[in-house]
C-alpha cells in the first residue's frame, strides 16, 4: 500500500469513528428526561457536556473530510496559508492538518 493509500485509510477510519460518536450523541439525546427534578437538572447539565463533545466531534469531522478532499485534489501536505509543505511529522501527528506549524500558531 503506498503512503496516500494507508493516509486516505487513516482518515477513513477516523472520519468513520466521529460518524459513530456523532450518531451516540444524537442517540442519547434523544433520551426522555427523568421525573425527578433533580435528576432532570442534572442530565440537563449533562446535554450541555455532550453538546459539545457533539460540537467538536461534528468541527473534528469537517476537517477530517477537508483532509480527504485535498487527497483527492493534489494539494494535501500543502500548507493552506503559506503554500509550504507540511512537515511529515506533523501530518503524522495530525493527518488533518491544513497548515503548516508555523502558520498553525
């Protein structure tokens, strides 16, 4: 398997992880709250939590899907603001990454 082939994997798998945590989320969400008002205002603080780990999953998605595309069109490994190479280490830390880490700061 060549490089882009095992990174377009990563991502797949990754983008398939946040597509499943998503749809936990959204299930859970769903629950119907507890008669007890204390309960009930105890999971409405807990759905505040998970709004955002949904929030952050769906912004981990995006770019995750962002990175497939640049796969797809040529330019990933290319930093978006600078048009230098991403390093490698640093797209192995974060295959995602869209710019490189002196722009990323």
């Amino acid at each position: 398997m060549s490089a882009q082939a095992d990174i377009r994997a990563g991502l797949q798998a990754r983008a398939a992880q946040l597509e499943e945590r998503l749809l936990n989320i959204q299930q859970d969400q769903g629950k119907a709250y507890s008669a007890d008002s204390e309960e009930r205002a105890q999971e409405r603080e807990n759905d505040e939590v998970i709004d955002g780990i949904g929030e952050e999953t769906r912004a981990d998605l995006a770019s995750v899907r962002a990175a497939l595309q640049r796969l797809e069109e040529g330019s990933y490994g290319i930093c978006a603001e600078c048009g230098e190479p991403i390093a490698a280490e640093r797209l192995q830390a974060r295959p995602e990454a869209s710019r490189c880490i002196g722009c990323a700061d």
